[in-house]
C-alpha cells in the first residue's frame, strides 16, 4: 500500500552573520536521511526509536504534514509529493493521523460533535442528517456512546482517555485506508493504554486499516505490530517481523532498547546492552556507523563506512557489519 523510496527531510540550520562571513558552510539538520519502508494493506507496522530519531518526522511526510526533501512517498503507487489540487485533497480523505497529546488536539472552544464532524464539513459531506449518523458511528467504534452529553460536551470535560477516542474518531469518521498514530498511549495512564490499543486492534479488523504506529515504548509495539522498524538518527537500524526482532534482535541498539524493557518474571535471563554516552548531532554525522560511538561492541570496521540494510533472515533486515545473532531472552 505504502513505499518510502530513499526519503529525505532536512532542515536548513540558520547561522549567525560573523559565521557565514568567517565559515560559510550550508548545514542541515538530517531528521530523515534515506528511508526505505513498505507498509502493506491491513498491516499494522511499529516505528520505534528514542527522542530525536526522526519517527514523528517520517509521520508527518506520511501524511503530507512536511514536504520531503527528496525521495518519493508512494500510496498504491503514487506519488502523492507531486498532489495538487482535488488529487490532494482525495489523498486527505484517505490518510489520517492520530496525535499524541489528547489535550492538545481538540480545540477547546468545539463540542465533541463539532470537533468529529469538521472533516466531513471540509470534505463537501452534504445533509445534515447523514453527517450526524457518521459521526455517532465514528464514536461508536471508537469505544465511545453518542448521546446528547457526548455531543455537547466540551473537551475540559472529558478525561484523557475518553478525548484520545474523541480523537480515534475524527481521524476514521472519513473512512481513511491509512492511519499514523503517533505515540497515542504515551500521556495515558498505564491501565488505560490496553484499552485504546484493544481499539487500534480492532479498527484494522474492522475497517481494513493500515497503521503506522510511531512509540518508543517496545512492550506497547510488541502487543500490537506485525511488523518493528527500529529508527536511529534518520535511518532504519533494523527491520522485521515482531516476534523475530523482539526474540532474535541483531543490532546493538535494537537490543539495548530491548534491555530497557522490565521484565516481570524475574528468572528470565536477559544480555544487558549498555549505551550511556548521548547520539551524535543530526547535523554533523559519524562518517561510518551512526550508532558506533554508542556501540560497546564498535570495531575499526564501523568507523570505515555506514553500512546497508542487509537481510539476514526473510524480511528481517539489520544494518550492521556485526550483528548479534544470539537470542536477547533465554
């Protein structure tokens, strides 16, 4: 359904005028440097990474938030960075985007209903009646009842789990095949994460949804993806199915990120992948692997050149030039 081909996002770095007059130089901040990624129909796909990685910057090229640097975004093999006009906003229908702070997203000043049925007012979706019948059908799948309170309420009203279903339902009232949701249990408490992850769940079956579902949390991906594409300064570290990147992980950080996650048994034995010192800055890279100043099994290999996504399973994909091949939990 989705192919990321070689995607960039870079954002220019002002400089002060001593700087430029002393050193002129062009710097860039390379928040997305090159990414390859499939996505298919009815698949549920996590990105994971830690702070500054880049995952909220590929959602929102996703979904046309930002417009790419270079590369290409094809949706059912078009290229929606060239969309113009009623292409583009056909495209808008189609793609959504879950935000993660449900505080943030709902204007405070809309009831519940005027919040879900903006969509459909910004679509050209005529009769009143009908827009009111898809929006109770928009909460109702979100886990919500639509009655008078609801629909009148404001957002102050309501708790944060109840305003990020509010928020569920305004991104799948227009029926979209594609939905990002960025870090959507992140502020929610612990025994309410279940529940909107139970609903995630379902609205694929239901809907025939593709996700992308962006966390840094691999518990919370683990329960839910199909598929894990581990993020690290801009460019995926590792790729594959869930159960194989979670059991079998081959690269460092993918297995760092692993030994950050508590365990509840306490006689399952785990490696301990220690990384301390901070990542390198987005705008000066490593020239060979970005991940070799952090890595406690770095090489003179790693310093010599970034290496390539290479399979070293079916459809589990690592770049790293020493990937740990023993399992993570035993």
């Amino acid at each position: 359904m989705l192919v990321l081909d070689n995607l960039k996002k870079w954002y220019p770095v002002r400089q002060s005028l001593v700087s430029s007059l002393l050193k002129p130089q062009s710097l860039f901040v390379k928040a997305v440097d090159g990414v390859d990624l499939t996505l298919k129909k009815r698949e549920i796909l996590g990105l994971v990474g830690e702070s500054g990685s880049g995952k909220s910057t590929l959602g929102e090229l996703v979904v046309l938030l930002q417009p790419p640097s270079t590369g290409k975004i094809l949706l059912d093999g078009v290229d929606i960075a060239s969309l113009r006009g009623n292409e583009l906003t056909s495209f808008r229908k189609r793609v959504q985007m879950i935000f993660q702070d449900p505080y943030a997203t709902l204007n405070q000043r809309f009831t519940i209903y005027q919040s879900v049925v903006e969509p459909l007012v910004i679509h050209g979706i005529r009769g009143e009646e009908a827009r009111r019948q898809r929006v109770c059908l928009a909460l109702e799948r979100s886990g919500l009842n639509p009655d008078d309170s609801l629909l009148n309420a404001f957002p102050h009203r309501l708790s944060g789990g109840q305003r990020q279903r509010v928020s569920i339902a305004r991104a799948i009232v227009l029926e979209p095949g594609l939905v990002v949701a960025d870090e959507p249990v992140s502020m929610l408490d612990v025994s309410i994460r279940s529940g909107i992850l139970n609903l995630l769940s379902d609205l694929r079956r239901d809907l025939g949804l593709s996700l992308i579902f962006i966390s840094h949390d691999l518990s919370t991906v683990q329960y839910l993806c199909d598929r894990i594409a581990i993020m690290y300064l801009g460019r995926m570290a590792e790729i594959g199915p869930t159960k194989q990147v979670i059991n079998q992980a081959c690269h460092p950080y993918t297995r760092a990120l692993l030994g950050a996650v508590p365990m509840v048994d306490p006689d399952v034995k785990r490696e301990r992948t220690e990384i301390e010192s901070e990542p390198p800055s987005s705008i000066r890279l490593p020239p060979g692997c970005r991940f070799a100043s952090r890595c406690p099994f770095v090489t003179p290999e790693c310093n010599a050149g970034e290496p390539e996504l290479v399979e070293i399973a079916p459809d589990h994909f690592v770049r790293c030039i020493h990937p740990r091949l023993e399992p993570v939990w035993y």
